[in-house]
C-alpha cells in the first residue's frame, strides 16, 4: 500500500531540515551582499574586497598570533632589561657619589701638583670654570664615564675656589679682585651660604661626601674637598665648588643600550617570526584537522546522512565538544525516525478513515445493487437492469475516489517548480478527475520557505478533495496571493455548504489542514452558508529571508 508519508512526508521532513541549515548560510551570504552594494552598480562579492584572504584561516591566524607573541615577548623582554639597567644606572644615589668621585679625582689630578705654580694654576682654573673638564685633566684610572660624571660642576655661573690648608685663598675662577690672593678666605659671606662647617671637615681630611658638603634649595652641592697627591700625605689644598642638581639623566651607556635594543629586536623580525609561525603551523596543523572533521560531519548531518561518526578521544574542549556532538546527532537521527513513524502512522489512519468514508461504503452499497439484480434477474429484468445501472454508477464513482486518493498520494516536486506551479498543475488534474470547473488566480509571485509550500499544497489537497466528496459544487474559484510579509490561500466553491456545527470536522479534515499551518505560524479560517457554498481562507506569515 502506498501511504502519503512514506513517498512524500518522509523526504520533507529531511528538506526542513537541510533548509534550517543551508538556509542560514544563504541569509548570511545575502545580507553580506547587500551590504557589499555600490550605490548605482552591481554587488560586490565579499571575496573581491578582502586582502590576504588566506589570513581568514584558523591555522594561518593562529601561525601569524604565534610569531608575533613571540617576537613581541621577546622585544618586550629587551626593553624592560634595556629600562631596568637604565633605571639603575641613573639611580639619584649612584650619580651623587660618582660626580662625587669623579670631580674630585679631575682637581686631586692636578692641583696639588700646581699649587707652587700661581700662575699656572690661576689659568688652569679659569678653563675648568668656563669650559669644565677634558680627558687631558685625568692622570688616575678612568671609566668612560668618568669625564661625564666630573662635569656635573657647575661652570660659568658659580666660582671655584682654591684654599691652603689654613684657609689661605691661593685661586679662584673668577678672580675678580686679585688682591685677595694670599689672604684668608671669608668662609661666612653676606651673599651666600656659610662654609665654615664643610672647610672644618676637609682641614682635617675628613673623607664623608655629606661631612664635606650641603645641598643648596635648587638641589645642587655645595662642597669642599681636601687634596693630596697620595692617601698617605697630607692635605696641601681645598678647592670649593658647585655641582650640578642630581635628576634622572640620561645614562652614560644609553648609546650602548640603544644598539642592543636594535640588534635584538631586528633579531626577532629576522630569526623569531619564522620560528614563531614554523611552530604556530604545527601547533595548530592538528586543531585544523579536527575542526574540519567538524565541519564536514556538520554538513553530512544537514543533508540527513548521520553515517558519519566523529572519533576524537582527546579531553580538551573540542574532544568534550565532538562527543557532545555525536550524542546530538544520534538523538536527532531517532527523533527524525521517530517523527517519520508517528507521520506514517498517523497517515495510515487517515487514509483508513477515508475508505471507510467513501470506498467501503460504496462498495457496500455497490453490492446491495449487486444482490438485488440476481434476485430480479429472472422474475423482473427491468428492475435488475435499474439496480445494475446504480451499480455501475456506484463502481465509477469508486473508481473516481480512489484516483483522489492515489492523486493525494503522489509526490510532488515543489523546490523544482514552486508553489504556484504545482497548484495550477494540480487543479488541472483534479478538474480532468472530477468534471467539475476549477479557476485559478495567481498574484505577487515569489519563492516561499519550502514548509510553507508542502504546507499549503496539502491544503489545496484536502480542500479540493472535500469539494469533490461532499460539496456537490460545479465550480471552484482558487486565489494564491504572495506579498513579502505574507501568504494567502483562498479556496470558494459554489456548493451546497455546511453548518459547523452539524459536521464533525475530522471527517472534512479540518483538524489536519489546521494542523499543518500551525507549523509553520498560519491561520485556517473556514466560512460556509447552506446552498451558497463554503470559502476556506488559508494565511501563513513569512518571517524570514528567502534567497533563490
């Protein structure tokens, strides 16, 4: 026996579903066109406007991401060893102690060689004030930051002085009154600090930065240092001088932290962002593997093949996600069996309430007429011939329900011709069944979801059955109306109509019609008038886009 869903329902349950998936994809591409849409020209395809496509790739994304960490990691590293050693030089203790040092080494290599030579001496200072100090100045093991470190003095703006160790003035820089050479020198002065304290400490060689100086409120030193040509001799002078407010400089190694910056970030570019993408490549080469047996599994299951089965022992995410997976598939796979044998069954039982409703009844009465003609064959021939003639009339109305029947029963390739198609087909073959003048209205036509097309085929199909069976109409005017917001179904005969109350509505199929556009978010109203006629108005919103 050929049943409705098992020709028909069947393969439409596997469409709906295979449109729930492929349909989202054709949404996506359409409104990714549409936004793509140069004003006055065609769409342009997304694949045109995008650069290095082959970066839309999880692998190649994943291989660009470890390059760059790890060439940034690395940069990131240099500088902050680069700031760290930059921070620590320019410390403001470190600084202190080594203009400290370094002045005094520059003054001790000279002065106390020079102190028997005025003249000499005089000219000497006069250069340090003015220019401040040259390597030649240096006679003692020296750093190459030393002449940096001694030239914190102040120059130009604040004198030098150069004391005997009683105090005696033996030069200064300026010398703006050279009588006072030879004299004891004014350690407390009306126009500026008093010295008496740091020249107390360096008369008796005291060697404590802080005993032999002061800080001034701008931050720079005042000190005065006592000189000797070895640690082992006395004092024989104590220059005075000014040095400089200590901040945070720039370091003497900055050129030498700049250069290892350099080198060590071009190292990366040319040395770490091919390691760092070779590695990204492997390390991602397995992730891309198995998304891909992802994805091609997702797309077997869309097209209702659930023969694919995903094998992936691992327990990161992804192994958790692709046994989540085939539970999915497995319960969707006996759903969809599930739901195809609650539909056979449930067609099986209609179809065997439509031959009790018409052909059992009519064969029954079929052979009643049969009886009666044997009886009367041979006592009143013309009363058999009557009783034959309504038999013969029974049998090609049978004959006519059962075509309805098979006709239902046929599949009908809607996605190949489209609704409005496949109904004006059908009306053409219902009208050459039954005789009776079917008009068929089409507006606004457009591609519909294909639920919505079964949907409202079916019910072109129960109705026009119905027209047949029980409206004894010689006429049937059927609408197909389509806008973008909605569907509409009109099916008016000029039969003898019903009253609702009066009819049971399983037997006119009422129920399964409704049902079936409750599916897909539809409304069935039914209007009839004895001796009128009845009108069935079918409605279904399109709530979605639909691309062809």
């Amino acid at each position: 026996m050929f049943l409705r869903h098992g020709l028909y329902s069947a393969p439409r349950i596997f469409s709906r579903w295979d449109f729930s998936w492929r349909g989202l994809g054709k949404v996506v591409v359409y409104q990714s066109t549409l936004l793509h849409n140069v004003p006055g020209g065609s769409p342009l395809p997304l694949r045109d406007i995008t650069m290095f496509k082959f970066l839309q790739r999880l692998q190649w994304k994943l291989t660009l991401s470890y390059a760059i960490v790890t060439m940034g990691t690395v940069i990131v590293l240099t500088a902050l060893f680069v700031g760290i050693a930059t921070y620590t030089e320019s410390q403001t203790a470190a600084r202190v102690f080594d203009s400290f040092y370094w002045s005094k080494t520059a003054f001790q290599d000279n002065i106390p060689y020079l102190v028997d030579k005025p003249a000499v001496l005089q000219t000497w200072l006069d250069r340090i004030q003015t220019k401040g100090f040259a390597w030649a100045d240096f006679q003692s093991y020296t750093t190459r930051e030393s002449l940096d470190y001694a030239n914190t003095l102040v120059t130009k703006t604040q004198p030098i002085y150069v004391l005997d160790p009683h105090l005696n003035l033996l030069a200064a820089a300026p010398l703006n009154d050279p009588s006072v050479s030879g004299k004891p020198f004014q350690a407390r002065r009306s126009e500026g600090p008093s010295l008496e304290s740091i020249l107390a400490a360096a008369q008796v060689g005291n060697k404590n930065y802080t005993a032999q100086s002061f800080t001034l409120p701008d931050g720079s030193y005042v000190t005065a240092l006592p000189l000797r040509k070895t640690d082992n001799d006395p004092v024989v002078a104590i220059v005075i001088y000014t040095l400089k407010p200590v901040a945070f400089a720039t370091p003497t190694n900055l050129s030498k932290y700049t250069t290892f910056f350099l080198v060590t970030a071009f190292s990366m570019f040319t040395l770490a962002l091919p390691v760092g993408a070779v590695f990204g490549w492997l390390a991602s080469h397995g992730l891309r593997k198995r998304l891909g047996n992802l994805s091609a599994s997702a797309k077997a299951w869309s097209k209702g093949d659930f023969s694919l089965i995903l094998r992936d022992k691992s327990v990161d995410e992804i192994g958790e996600l692709t046994r989540n997976l085939n539970n999915m598939a497995e319960q969707l796979q006996a759903l969809l069996q599930t739901h195809d044998e609650l539909a056979r069954i449930e067609e099986r039982n209609r179809l065997a309430r439509d031959l009790h409703d018409t052909v059992k009844q009519q064969t029954y009465a079929a052979r009643m007429q049969l009886s009666a003609v044997k009886n009367l064959l041979e006592t009143n021939p013309q009363a058999a011939a009557e009783h034959l003639a309504s038999a013969l009339q029974i049998n090609r109305e049978t004959q006519q329900e059962l075509k309805l029947i098979i006709d239902e029963l046929r599949p009908v390739a809607l996605e190949g011709k489209g609704l409005a198609q496949a109904i004006q087909e059908y009306a053409a073959r219902w009208k050459e069944h039954t005789g009776i003048e079917v008009t068929t209205t089409i507006s606004g036509e457009r591609p519909l979801p294909l639920e919505v097309e079964q949907a409202l085929y079916r019910v072109v199909q129960e109705s026009l059955s119905n027209v047949a069976r029980h409206a004894e109409a010689d006429s049937v005017e059927l609408s197909l109306s389509m806008t973008p917001e909605e569907v509409t179904l009109i099916i008016a005969d000029n039969g003898r109509g019903f009253e609702a109350n009066t009819i049971h509505p399983n037997s006119l199929g009422l129920t399964g019609m409704k049902q079936r556009l409750k599916e897909v978010d539809g409304l069935l109203d039914v209007e009839s008038n004895l001796a009128v006629g009845t009108t069935l108005i079918a409605k279904a919103k399109l709530n979605m886009i639909v691309t062809g």
